[in-house]
C-alpha cells in the first residue's frame, strides 16, 4: 500500500510542471506492453534482490535476466525507457498500468498459495 502511495504522489508531483510535453515516442510500447514488460522486471528483480547481504553473482544475473527480458519482449533498455518517460509524464495511465502489474503480482500469489496449501 504504501508503494502505491508513493507511486501516486511522485506522478502527480511530475503531472504539475508548466508546459508538460506529451509527445509519445515513435516507438512507444502499448499499456498493455508495458504492464507485461514491468512485470516480468519486478519478478527478475525480487527473485535476487532479496538477499541480505552483497552478491556481486546475484547483481550480474538480474543485469542478465533484464537484458533476457528485454529480448522476451521484443523491445530495448532504450526503448523501455523512452515509454516510462512518456507514461511518467501521464500519471494517471502510470497507475493504471502499475496498478494492472499489482493486480497480476496478487493473481500469481494466490495462484502459488494454492498450490502450497
């Protein structure tokens, strides 16, 4: 909950600027893409992120599993970033997509907790 606080508060503070400036790269990935590619980051990242201590091995492996992601997606680091640009500076499409990547992330933890139990 307070990911998404945050998340809401840094759009809106980005959404107040004088002349913001909505043109969408040519090579803007969709929502949906978007939504598909964030997903599969923050997983690549919480698999070795959650370690406690440094892991230089566990650093090398996200750059690795990012870049495969990337390629999975059939976009770039640059192109990725040009669309966070775009959305960044359209709040409220940002939380809808980050709100679709959280719904998705609850989906999958039923999903396993079912399988546990």
């Amino acid at each position: 909950m307070n990911k998404r606080v945050l998340f809401i508060s840094v759009f809106f503070l980005f959404s107040c600027s004088a002349e913001p400036d909505f043109t969408a790269p040519d090579n803007l990935l969709s929502k949906e893409q978007m939504i598909a590619v964030l997903y599969d980051l923050g997983l690549a990242e919480a698999a070795y992120r959650g370690r406690h201590h440094k892991d230089t091995l566990a650093e090398e492996k996200v750059r690795q599993r990012v870049l495969y992601n990337f390629e999975e997606h059939k976009t770039t680091k640059k192109q990725f970033e040009a669309s966070y640009d775009y959305y960044m500076k359209q709040p409220e499409m940002l939380v809808d997509i980050y709100n679709e990547v959280l719904a998705r992330y609850s989906t999958r933890l039923s999903e396993v907790e079912e399988k546990v139990d």
